[in-house]
C-alpha cells in the first residue's frame, strides 16, 4: 500500500511541473509587469528602472524566470552582490520560489499571495464539504431505488432529472434561485456568507440559510452524477452470484438490495471523489460570483480584473494541486475499500 | 465492424482506389441512420437543433423584416418594457434594445462558437487519438502527460487565465476553447485505435502491404464513426455551457455582440425590475445543450449492436 501510494505520488511530480510550466507560458503573455507597477511615479529615473528590472530579473529569458519563480532567487546572493540586502517584505523582496510555497506578493494588496489565499480557502472547503455531504446522501439513495425499481417510474423521472441536472447552466440556476426565495419571496439572503461584514463568521450550523441555494446549484450536477452511477453499479451486482445465492436461501428482498447488494456497489462510487473536486472547485468560481461567497473563486475573478498575477498564478496552481491530491486519494481510497485490487 | 473491411477485398482495391463497390449488405452507419430514424425523442431532439439554428441564421431577416426593429439599436427611453409591448413581443433590455432579437443574434454567435469549436477540437482530439494510438512511443507518452496535466487544472480556471490574458474576440475564443477541449476525445479515440490495431482486418491490410496511412484512414478510421458523433454531439452541449458561463462572467464574448451568457451579465441588478430578462436567456441553454445530450444519447444507442429489439 505504502509503495503504491509513493508510486502514484512520483507519478504526480511531472504533471506538477507541466501544470506550473503551462501556467507560466500563459502569464508570460499577459500584459503588465511589476516593474512598470512599481515605476508607476513618473518622476522615477532611468536608471533607477534598470537596476530594479535587473534586480526583479524581468530582462531575463523566460527560461530563467520560469527557474527563478520555481526555486526562487535568494540562492543567487552568492553569485550577484546586486541582490545582497534585499528587503523581507514590498514587491521587491527576497524571492524564496513556489516550491517553497513563496509564491511572491499581491500587486494590489501588497501581500503574499499564499496567506491571501489561505484566508479565502476555508470559504470554498466549506461549500465544497456542503456540496459533497449534500450530493452523497441524496444521490446515492436516488441511485440504489432508481436500481430497485428499474424501469419503473421512479427510474425513468429520475433518469429525465440527471439530463436536466447536467444540461442547466450553473449561473442561470443561481439566478433564478436569487429571483424566486431572494427577491420575490425574501426567505433566502441573496448572497454573502454570513450578515457581518466585519470580524469573521460565527460558526456554520448559524448561517446555514446563507448555504441553501449555493449548494443547491453546486449540487444539482453531483446529485445527477452519484444517482446515475450508483445506478450503473447496484444494476451491476444483481447478476453476481452471491446475490443469487442470498435470493436463493430466502433472505427478504430488502436485505438483498441493502444489505448485500449496496454495499458493493458503493465500491466504485470511492472513484468519484477525485472529480468531484475538480466539479466542485470548477464550479465553485461562478457560483462564489453569483452568490458573493468569499472564496478562491471569488478572489480568481477579483484578481483577473485587477491583473493580480502572483495571486492568479497561485489560485491556478494551488487548485491544481488539490485536484492531483483528490484523484490520487480516490485511487487509494479504491484500492483501501476493494480488497480485491493488488498493487 | 466487418461492413469496413470489406473496403479492402485482398488484391481487389488498389492504393487510393475508390473504397469499394456499393455494397450489398447494410453497413453499421446505415443501420445506425436506420434505427436514428425511428427513434423519435432523438428526432424530435434533432429538429429542435435545426429550428434553433435555422432562426439564428436567419436572425437578421427575421428582426428587420418581421420584428421591425434593430437589435444593436440602444432606447434608453423604452428600457425594460414589459413582454408584449407594442413593437417588442419580448420586451426590452436595460439598454431598450429587442429582447427577441438580441436573443435570436445571440443564438448565433452561441451556436456558432460552439458548433465550430466543437468541430474543431473533435479535429484535433481525432487526429491525436489515432496518431498517438498507431504509432505509441514517445509522441504517444508525451500526449498522455500534456493530457494529464491539462486534466489537473480546473477547466474553468485554466479558460478564465486564457481569456483574461488573451481577451479574444469570438474567433480567439474559438480557437481557445477548441485547443483545450480536445484531450477527452484524443483519449477515447486513442483507447479504441489501440484496440483496433489489432484486431485481424488491420493485420490483414498490414500483411498485404498496406501503408500506415492507408490503415489509420481506410480501416481505422471508419470504425471511430460512431464515438466521434456521439463525442461530438456531447461536445457541442458542453460547450455552449462553457462559453455561457465565460460571457456570463465577462470574459467571453463581450458586449455589444450578444451571446446568450453575457445576456445575463447584469442580470442581479435588474431582476426586480425585469425578470422576463432573466428567464429567456437560460432557457434557451437549457434547450440546446438539453437537446444536444439527447442526441448523443441516441447516436449511442443506435450504433449499439446489443440495442436492436
């Protein structure tokens, strides 16, 4: 187990780095650099550009800077007395490289990118959990009776509800959830994580009507996916043989379907984890948008308007590696659930 | 599967002759527009495409000739009128353009972009698949690591950096979503080129001298049909999703040119006062990738042997 989960993490290593090289090229391209930010005084001198766009490495071939961002520049001291006594905070700091987790500081807000994003992601781990619990416990029972009575009527509704579910668009479901219980009935807030403005949030089970209908949305997708799949499998089991047998020694339909027959079919479902999170956190920027929900997709949105790139390279590279960890954790979690899957 | 190989009667066909004589029993894809034809949701599903299609094309005829407006025309007197307004059958926007209109040019540029990336990627995603599926190696290897890693990144996170540092116009964004999209297919279309590789009409055509390229177009090929429809038709859905949600969020297509996403761009602050607005725009979303899933879902069971009653 240990040499199966070290195996799947070395295989990890060359898509980290493919995502953090595809995430450079792209920002390469973007307009706006931080020296032009930081020379934004035009009573600044020439010279004064030059020295800090040397110091910043901004002159340099994209294949330095690439490096440069990876590992950082506090190492290269030794080598270049221009970067000796560098400041530990401001724009032109000592660079330690986002593989140390420096993943240098907000244009606008002046700070490390990492602890911006460290304060937000609770926020979307909150929805996140919430749509999970909410997904699991009405899509897999959905699923096991759409398999109980297949081909009935309930199958067949909740078979024209999964299509609904996956066809909707996100926001335009946001939307008219906002029109009916916010606007026209008033019984929902209509965005926001809590009433306070100021101070933090009091714990979850006092604002759980903030969560309503961002989950809800965020759901609809899981709730169609879980059922169909769940579906799938429990429709798999009825034709093994321990199901017959169990039928044939006389043991109540309901233990069969439940006892014996779910259970089984929830093996599979471990797969679905992975990406599941990638749904969630895909989904999460347009509806934290809709709803004002105070999260990493909120905070993406903010700082693509305001070309905040440190803090849009880390958004797409911490969500990245998240959903890396999410597909590896379902692959073991698979293999913990199934005895029968050798490494 | 054997309606294909029978394109290559051993020492009959010649390198790029004709593919055959026609032929006398059914082949698969005659089967499967025979069993499409008689499946009527799917048929229903295909006309609603059409329609929807045909009045986008015929947007500009049908808002200066029928409706009698100018969809790009501003009124701020006549914003937010209410459906059935005089000389405005859907009523108005924030700005006093035609709702009906601006819905119908916005069909448009939603359905093309989608239709045409979607077309695009499948492209890329085919040509992929069958080249990295034949030849395996080291190409092979590095497309399974450039899939893997764009795999790892939220699409939508990956979209909205693009089009942010890009701000493309409708064609840019085609381009983007059709050079993103294509991995899904390149790993299907790969998985079933190396099954079919070899299987024994491959080998055949293989011992007969057939070059590579004739195997990959002539035998290969004609056996993805059905994959390559169903992903397309599955595709198109997906992405009329996507680019609603980019234009939605701003960084799609980009006002004054309408698409059904950034008609609801402003939406939250205009719901009290017009939620006819809101409704229309989704709507119609809903219908075509609705639709579009529907006709993927037929296309499957039509080209599925095990699906014939």
């Amino acid at each position: 187990m240990i040499k199966y989960i070290i195996r799947r993490l070395v295989q990890a290593i060359p898509t980290f780095f493919g995502i953090t090289l595809l995430s450079y090229l792209i920002m390469t391209a973007a307009p706006g650099d931080p020296v032009s930010l930081l020379t934004f005084d035009p009573t600044i001198k020439q010279e004064e550009v030059q020295r800090l766009a040397a110091r910043l490495g901004t002159n340099d071939p994209w294949p330095v800077q690439y490096l440069r961002w990876l590992i950082g520049d506090d190492w290269m001291e030794i080598f270049r007395e221009d970067l000796r006594g560098r400041p530990e905070i401001g724009l032109d700091r000592v660079r330690y490289g986002i593989l140390r987790g420096d993943f240098g500081n907000s244009f606008f807000l002046k700070l490390p990118a990492l602890q911006l994003i460290a304060e937000r992601l609770p926020a979307t781990l909150e929805l996140g959990v919430a749509v999970l619990v909410v997904s699991l416990t009405l899509g897999i029972p959905i699923g096991i009776l759409a398999a109980v009575w297949h081909g009935g009527a309930f199958d067949n509704a909740t078979r024209v509800l999964a299509v609904i579910g996956n066809a909707v668009p996100n926001f335009w479901l946001g939307l008219i959830l906002i029109l009916i219980f916010g606007a026209w009935l008033g019984v929902l807030p209509m965005g926001g994580r809590c009433a306070q403005t100021r101070g933090g949030c009091p714990p979850v089970y006092q604002r759980l009507e903030y969560l309503v209908m961002p989950v809800t949305v965020l759901s609809l997708g899981g709730i169609a996916g879980y059922s169909r799949y769940m579906r799938a499998s429990m429709l798999e089991q009825i034709n093994s043989d321990y199901i017959r047998t169990a039928k044939a020694k006389g043991l109540p339909a309901n233990m069969v379907w439940f006892k014996h027959g779910a259970r089984n079919a929830l093996i599979p479902i471990a797969t679905f984890l992975g990406p599941a999170l990638v749904g969630v956190l895909g989904g999460a920027v347009v509806t934290e948008q809709i709803f004002t929900w105070p999260g990493l997709g909120l905070l993406l949105i903010t700082s693509i308007t305001r070309q905040d790139y440190p803090i849009i390279m880390a958004s797409v590279v911490i969500a990245s590696v998240l959903t890396i960890v999410g597909y590896i954790l379902s692959d073991v979690l698979y293999a913990v659930v199934d005895p029968r899957i050798r490494f | 599967m054997a309606s294909t190989s029978q394109t290559s009667q051993p020492g009959v066909v010649t390198l790029g002759a004709e593919p055959g004589k026609p032929r006398r029993s059914e082949s698969l894809t005659q089967r499967a527009l025979r069993r499409l034809r008689r499946d009527r949701l799917t048929m229903i599903a295909i006309s609603v495409i059409l329609l929807l299609t045909f009045l986008a094309i015929m947007a500009p005829v049908i808002s200066t000739q029928i409706l009698g407006v100018d969809f790009a025309k501003a009124n701020p007197v006549n914003a937010f009128l209410p459906i059935n307004s005089p000389g405005h059958i859907l009523g108005t926007d924030d700005l006093g353009r035609d709702h009906l209109a601006r819905l119908l040019y916005g069909g448009q540029v939603s359905l093309g972009i989608a239709f045409t990336a979607a077309l695009l990627s499948i492209g890329i995603g085919v040509a992929m698949g069958v080249v990295t599926g034949f030849y395996g190696g080291v190409v092979d290897d590095l497309v399974i690591w450039l899939i893997t890693t764009i795999n790892s990144i939220p699409s939508l996170f990956l979209l909205l950096i693009i089009s942010a540092v890009l701000s493309p116009g409708p064609f840019g964004l085609i381009m983007v979503l059709g050079l993103l999209g294509w991995t899904g297919t390149t790993r299907l279309v790969r998985g079933e080129t190396l099954s079919l590789r070899e299987r024994e009409f491959v080998v055949s055509a293989r011992a007969l001298g057939a070059s590579d390229r004739r195997i990959m177009f002539v035998h290969i090929l004609p056996n993805l049909i059905s994959i390559i429809t169903i992903a397309l038709a599955i595709d198109i859905g997906v992405l009329i999703l996507v680019e609603s949600g980019l234009s939605f969020l701003g960084f799609g297509i980009q006002p004054p040119i309408p698409s059904w996403g950034n008609m609801l761009t402003g939406a939250q602050t205009f719901m009290r006062r017009a939620p006819h607005l809101v409704f229309a725009p989704g709507l119609l979303i809903l219908i075509t990738v609705l639709c579009m899933y529907i006709i993927g879902d037929g296309i499957r069971d039509a080209f599925d042997p095990r699906m014939e009653s």
